[in-house]
C-alpha cells in the first residue's frame, strides 16, 4: 500500500517542501515556492541526496537528503555551506 508523507522548512526566506510516497519503490518531490525541482524514484528503504537551487541572488545550492525508511521517512535539508544539517519538520495534510 502507498503512503504519503510531507515534510516543510523555510530556508533564506524560501520554502522547501518534500513529499515522500512509501510502497515498493518511493518517489521523492521536492518543491521550493510551490514548484517542483526535483523528482526521483528511489527503492525502498533507501536514501537519497537531491541537489536543489534557492532563488536567491546569487543562486544557493542546498542539497536534501530523503531517507524513505525502514520506518517512517525522514528528510534533512544540507546547507550549501555543508553546515549542520536541518531537519525538516513533518506536516500533516
């Protein structure tokens, strides 16, 4: 059975959303201000680093890392910077 899971943060005034759909396989979209950036399909229980660019000026590349399990997926967001990273809060809609 499929499942989704979301999850949010703001970065540099931007928003980074993640939506994780679980099942065999995990597809993995990643949106920054309501448009899709990234998308991928990865197996189960797998991770995941996605390069994404922030709208700043100059461009800012952050990298999300998209854990689809064992478990509930998790999701952190990597500043460009390699700094520590962020997780992304769960959201539920």
């Amino acid at each position: 059975m499929r499942r989704r899971h979301h999850f949010h943060i703001d970065h540099l005034g931007h928003s980074v959303s993640v939506t994780v759909e679980t099942g065999h396989s995990a597809v993995v979209d990643v949106l920054v201000d309501g448009k899709e950036t990234a998308r991928v399909t990865i197996g189960h229980d797998r991770q995941v680093a996605l390069p994404v660019e922030l709208p700043t000026d100059p461009p800012t590349t952050v990298t999300v890392r998209v854990t689809s399990g064992p478990g509930v997926p998790r999701c952190l967001l990597v500043p460009a910077d390699e700094g520590d990273p962020l997780v992304m809060a769960p959201r539920s809609y």
